[in-house]
C-alpha cells in the first residue's frame, strides 16, 4: 500500500542533496540531474532507506564544492520517485517534495554530506486575516497567470480549490520564475501568514514587470506591423511596376542614401534635414524632375568634409625654409607670416586673420598664398573673383531655380575635402555688382571671423562653419576694394621687386625651371647675369617677374630648335647676342640728359611697373598768358602745374623775370611720351622748376632728379614710392636727388650700395630746390 505524502513518516537523520541555483518546495514534483559525487553518494545512501532525502539550495551556484556556510540552513524533505543512470555517469531523478525542514547539525561530510534535522512547518489555525490574505493572493495570482504567456490558463485550476495556506503558497511559487534568494525567502518563512505576504510582494512586483513588458512588446509588435505593411505594399508595388513595364527600381538606391548617412557622422542638423529628403525621394513617381534635384542636393550634403580636418604643422623653422626656398624677398610678409604661426602654436582660441596682399601684377601674391598653405599643412583653395557679378556665386542658387547650384566656397570646400583649407581669393579688387546683388556684401559673411562659422549658403539651406579657413586674398591696388570688405582684411602691401631682385629671382627659380620646362639642362644653355638684366631692362617693364618669366621661355624655345637641329651644344646668352632670341629692344629707361637746358628738368615717376624718370619740357612762347598742358596728363598733375605756374608769379622779383609775363607769353608744359596716361601728386616741384628755368633763361643740372609736391606758397610735400623711384634714378645715371624731408625715413627701403652711390638732399622749401637744381650764370 502506498503511503500518502503527508503520511510519510520522517526520521531525524537524512542525507543531503545540495541543489545549484534551485529551490524545491513541498508538493512540487521536479526532475533533477545529480552529477557530483558526494551528491550520488547521497542518492545512492536515501535509495538504501526510505527514499527520502533533505533538498536544500547553495548561496553562489557557481561554486563546484560548497563549504558548510555556503549552504542555506532552511530546506526541502523529498521523496525519490524515480531514478535512472545516464551513460555518461550522471543520474537523472524525479523527486517530490513533503515537507519544510531545517538542519540543525552536520553529522557526517564525507563521503557525502548527512545532517540532523528539525522540522518547521507552520501549524497555525485558519482566521479572517489569513483567509483574506489567501483570497488577494488567488486574485494576484489571477492576474500573474493572464499576463503571463507561458503559463497556461488551466494553471488557475491547480490552486483554487486549496484550502491549506501552506500548500496554496508552495503551489503557486511552483509555477513561478523567480530568483534562488526570492524562493528561499518565502522557503524560509515559517508562519502561514509571513508567507502569504512575502508572496504577494513578490507577485505585485512581477505583475508591475509583465505588464511594462506587454507595454514594450505591444509598441514594438506596432512598429513590426507597420514596417510589415509597407514591406508588404512595397513588394506589391514593384510588381505593379513589373507588369507595367517600369524597371526604374530606385528602392536600392534609398537604402544607399540612408547608409551613406548612417555611415557619414553628420551634425544631427544636417542629418535631419538629409534623411527627411531621402523620405520625400523615396515617395516620389521615379520619372519625377524634383528627384534630379534631391538627388544633387543629397551628393552635395555627403561630398562635404563636415568633420574633416587637416592638422596644422607648425613648425616655424620648417616654415622660414618654405618661404625662403620659394620667394626671394618680401621679407615684410614673411615676417607676419612667421608671427601668425607662432601665435598659433601659442593659442588656437584666436581668430584668424585675413590677409590681403596688395601688389602689382606678377609679384608672387598667388604663388604666395601655395607657400603658406604648404608651410601650415593645409590643402590649399584658389578662387578668382575677377569680373564676379552675381551675389548666387558667393550664396549659391535657391534650390528652386531651374540648374541651381551651391556657391563657389561651398564648392571649393567640397574640392579640398576638408573644412579648414587655406582659401585663396585671389582679385578681390576686381569684383563688381549689378542688378543679380552685390557679391561684395556677400563675402562680408564669408570673410567676418564673428559670423562666419554659420555660412549660410541658399542651396544648403545649411549652417556650415567656416571659422577655421584661414582667408588669404589679393589685389593689384586697395583702392577698389569695396570699403566694408577692405575693413576686415589686413592689408600687406607688395611694391614690386627691384631691378637686383628680379636677376636674383630668375636665377634662383625662373631660368631653372624654365629649362626644365623645355628639355634641356644646365650643359646646353648658358645665360649670363648682365644679359637677364638687360632683358630685364629692354624687354620688360614691369613691377613683378611675369613678362621676365616669359622672355626666358622665349630664350630656352630658341636654344631647343638649335638643340635639336644639331648647330651648337652649348649655347651661350650674353649682353651683346641676347637681340638674336628675343629680337629688338622694346623698352627704354629714361636717362639722365648729357648736359644741361633751359626749361627741362627731370622728375622721377611711379607706375605700376616699376620707377621711372620723367623730363618735363616748358617753353616760352608770345600769347595772352594761357598755361598749355600736353603730354595726357590727368587731373592731379593739371593741378600741380597750376600750382606751380602760381607759385613762378609770386617770385618774380627773387628770380629776376619779367613782371608781366603772365600776360605776353603762353607757358607750354609738355611731358614727352604723350601716348602714356600720366598722373600723380609727384611731379610739382619738377614742373615749377622747368617752368622758373624757362622764365629765367637759366639751365637746370642735368644730374639731379626730384620728386615732390608742391603749395602755392612754396612748400614741398611729401611723396610715395620712394623706393622705386630712386631704382629709376640710379639706373639713369642720376648723381643727386632732391626730396622732400619728410621722405627721409622711406630712404631705410632703399638697398645699401644703391644709397651708397646716389646724393639726397632734403628739402621743406621750393626756394631750396632752385638754389640746388638751378645753375645761375657767372
């Protein structure tokens, strides 16, 4: 007869099966599988008797072989109901438990483990709180069981009808999922009632989990069946598509926008804006014109270094030997080159400058520009301003013009591939407006380091920060460029290259390139110094080295044909055979005259080409006292000749002239070279002189130059391009030069052996220029 389970009658003694990360109640029946040894041992010493057997959990599962104090004190009497040997050694049993049991003390360890027990199953009686707290927690239950999908609903069958506190909980903790501590907590409980608690906090928070749990998986099985719908139609769709002829599939290509973006880290802004046009692509018919347009729009957004850097190198020395190896001279602009890049190792919190180098044509602004960006490390942009009209090119086109387009910065930006490239804009002064805006007020945002680091160009639609682009821009002259642009620029201004400093330029870098650039080498063609300067001197006119570079080519084109036609293996350029390539002389400097004239003095010019001499002629001729001018004079030397025409009748007494002249004579003041347009405040005391020397029949000295401005009373005003003009002097054979004294500290620009072989004679007064230049005679 088989015995019932409560009426198991259960000794003192029993083995001990120790369980890892599992708790068994009473009345629970659950398969275990025993591989330890003191574990079988056990197993094999219950089978022995009774079948019975204590069940009792460890605290750390991961332990292999658990001390006496890693074992918990409270748990399970069970009954061996089945037991089969596995092939690999291990036994797999079905055990059922009977009652609550606590180990009192350890009798044995070895060779398995076997203790004394004392039993604590709760004996309360049955009373309102109790059955109210039963009936809660068959409700709780209730619920648990709807939340929970992996029970089934008959699991409520199993516990409604169980009168027995004790039972009622152990049931319900059987078919529930829950921690090895939270089990032996209610394990350990020993009285009905802190049982029945223990689990009904157990189960409300359990429900409180179920329930965000079915909230989740509700949102998301939402999301899946809305992806699966528009899979679905989208699936319909390109069979629709199919059958109707159409290929033009761009499904693939959404998916390789959206990847792209994913992959490019873009602002969160800009990858906004970008995903929601891929969205309005993706509903569009594929034949759809605007498709054209997101689709450029689109390319234009991931083309673009938003986060693409170039590291600077500033290595100051590195930097001094890039310069120095590329340009002769200009050593003014090396020098604040040099001190931006030491602040910049210092601090890269300031704002960069734009530089604007002045200069005229063919001085090395833009090879200028090259230089800097390889001695910082940056990719190096060049953009031409030159006859720009149109704002759209500085903003770009609204996307809503037909063949719109991004701004030329934008575009430059995309080309260098990085964000902080040098930008070159080269002839700022040539920029001009009309009815499609004003490109000047454009780059206002574009050069202004308080605005720019969110350029907002119109086919963007999009803040993208400039403020790292170092600005470098050029111009021939300042003057032009308009006066809110030229605000914000640091001007640096490049005069122009002496005659010395042209010849050291062309045999430093242009005679070495240019052979090259032709096939030859340093065996086949020879060109001395003196004959680059005379090139220099009646082949070009000009302040830069442009025209210098190409009469080299010239030469270096005719040594080739003689080169390749066999006639000679070292041809030789020198001062007296340079007329064979390059033909005859077109220019000719100005040069001091041989002996001294009446009515002639000599004057020194600036020009965009360089210095030069300038002889003004005046001549006496009977007439009613009108000042003729010749030679296209503009308007400033006009006036400096009225000046000077007024200042001659206030001396008339000191300078012994007839006192009526004004009214007998006409006074004729011609310049020579009548084709070439001639202007400036330079040429006053030059033309006073002519005209006194013409007045009062007395010779002008033939060695000296001058150049200055004169005042109706007399005085003598200060001048520019000092430099250039004494260049112009010394080269004509000049001895003396008379100035104005506030001059005297542009004479520090002039080369040392050109100052060493002139004489400077500095003056306030016109009185003085005649007592110096004018020769009285015996």
């Amino acid at each position: 007869m088989v015995k019932e389970i409560d009426e198991i009658e259960i000794g003192q003694e029993l083995p001990l099966l120790v369980l890892r990360g599992l708790v068994v109640f009473p009345h629970m029946v659950m398969p275990l599988l025993v591989g330890r040894d003191k574990s079988i041992e056990a197993l094999e010493e219950a089978m022995v008797e009774d079948r019975l057997i204590l069940l009792a959990a460890q605290k750390d599962e991961t332990i292999e072989e658990p001390e006496l104090d890693e074992i918990y004190d409270i748990g399970t009497v069970a009954q061996v109901k089945q037991l089969v040997k596995l092939p690999d050694g291990t036994i797999k049993i079905l055990v059922e438990g009977i009652k609550r049991a606590k180990i009192s003390e350890y009798i044995q360890e070895e060779p398995y483990f076997k203790v004394g027990l004392e039993q604590v199953e709760g004996e309360e009686e049955k009373d309102q709180e109790l059955e109210a707290l039963m009936r809660s927690l068959i409700s709780q239950f209730e619920e648990y069981v709807k939340l929970n999908k992996k029970l089934p609903p008959e699991t409520m069958m199993t516990v409604v009808n169980v009168e027995d506190p004790g039972r009622l909980v152990d049931i319900m903790v059987s078919h529930m999922s829950l921690k090895v501590t939270q089990e032996q907590e209610i394990l350990k409980a020993i009285s009905y009632k802190e049982r029945l608690e223990e689990l009904y906090k157990l189960l409300n928070k359990e429900i409180e989990v179920l329930k965000a749990e079915e909230k989740i998986s509700s949102r998301v099985r939402s999301q899946v069946e809305k992806r699966q719908k528009e899979y679905y139609l989208k699936e319909q769709l390109k069979a629709i598509k199919k059958e109707l002829g159409d290929d033009n599939d761009i499904s693939n290509e959404i998916d390789e926008y959206r990847e792209k973006i994913e992959e490019t880290e873009l602002p969160e802004e800009v990858e906004e804006k970008a995903l929601k046009e891929v969205d309005r692509l993706d509903k569009m018919p594929p034949m759809a014109n605007e498709g054209v347009v997101i689709r450029n729009y689109l390319d234009c957004i991931l083309d673009l270094p938003w986060n693409d850097k170039s590291e600077d190198r500033l290595v100051l020395d590195e930097a001094e030997d890039i310069l120095e190896r590329d340009h002769y001279g200009l050593e003014d602009v090396k020098d604040r080159i040099l001190e931006y890049l030491a602040v910049r190792k210092l601090t890269s919190e300031m704002k960069s400058p734009i530089l604007c180098l002045v200069g005229p044509p063919g001085v090395g602004k833009t090879s200028l520009g090259k230089s800097i960006a390889e001695a910082i490390g940056r990719e190096f942009v060049r953009l031409s301003l030159g006859g720009v009209k149109d704002e759209a090119e500085i903003r770009g086109h609204r996307r809503t013009y037909v063949g719109s387009r991004p701004g030329r910065i934008i575009n430059a930006i995309r080309d260098a591939g990085t964000n902080n490239p040098l930008f070159l804009l080269d002839e700022v002064d040539k920029i001009s407006s009309d009815f499609r805006g004003d490109p000047a007020s454009a780059l206002l945002e574009v050069l202004d380091p308080e605005q720019n680091d969110e350029f907002a160009d119109h086919y963007l639609e999009l803040p993208f920060d400039l403020s790292d682009v170092i600005f470098v821009t050029t111009a021939n002259v300042s003057h032009t460029i308009p006066r809110p642009l030229l605000d914000r620029m640091e001007v640096i201004r490049i005069p122009g290259y002496t005659e010395e400093e042209k010849v050291k330029i062309a045999e430093r870098h242009l005679l070495s390139k240019q052979i090259e650039n032709h096939g030859l080498d340093e065996e086949q063609i020879n060109v001395s110094t003196n004959a680059i300067k005379s090139v220099i001197r009646n082949y070009t006119r000009e302040a830069g080295v442009r025209n210098l570079e190409r009469k080299l080519a010239n030469i270096c084109r005719k040594v080739a044909k003689e080169v390749v036609k066999g006639k000679e293996t070292l041809s030789r350029v020198t001062v007296q055979n340079v007329d064979k390539y390059l033909g005859i002389e077109k220019f000719s400097y100005g040069e001091a005259n041989e002996k001294p004239q009446v009515g002639v003095a000599t004057g020194l010019a600036w020009t965009k080409t360089g210095g030069d001499i300038l002889k003004i002629e005046v001549s006496v001729v009977p007439g009613k006292g009108k000042l003729l001018l010749t030679g296209k004079l503009g308007d400033v030397m006009k006036e400096s000749a009225q000046a000077a025409l007024s200042y001659a009748r206030s001396k008339v007494k000191e300078f012994n002239l007839e006192e009526e002249f004004h009214e007998k004579y006409d006074i004729h003041v011609h310049v020579p070279k009548g084709a070439i347009p001639k202007d400036g405040p330079s040429a006053g005391i030059t033309i006073a002189m002519a005209i006194i020397s013409a007045l009062s029949k007395e010779k002008v000295n033939e060695k000296i130059a001058m150049t200055g401005e004169i005042t109706l009373r007399g005085r003598v005003l200060p001048v520019g391009g000092i430099k250039s003009k004494v260049l112009a002097a010394h080269r004509a054979g000049v001895e003396k030069i008379i100035l104005c004294e506030e001059n005297k500290k542009n004479l520090e620009d002039v080369p040392k052996n050109i100052k060493k072989d002139l004489e400077f004679k500095l003056v306030e007064h016109m009185d003085e220029v005649i007592a110096t230049a004018l020769l009285k005679e015996e």
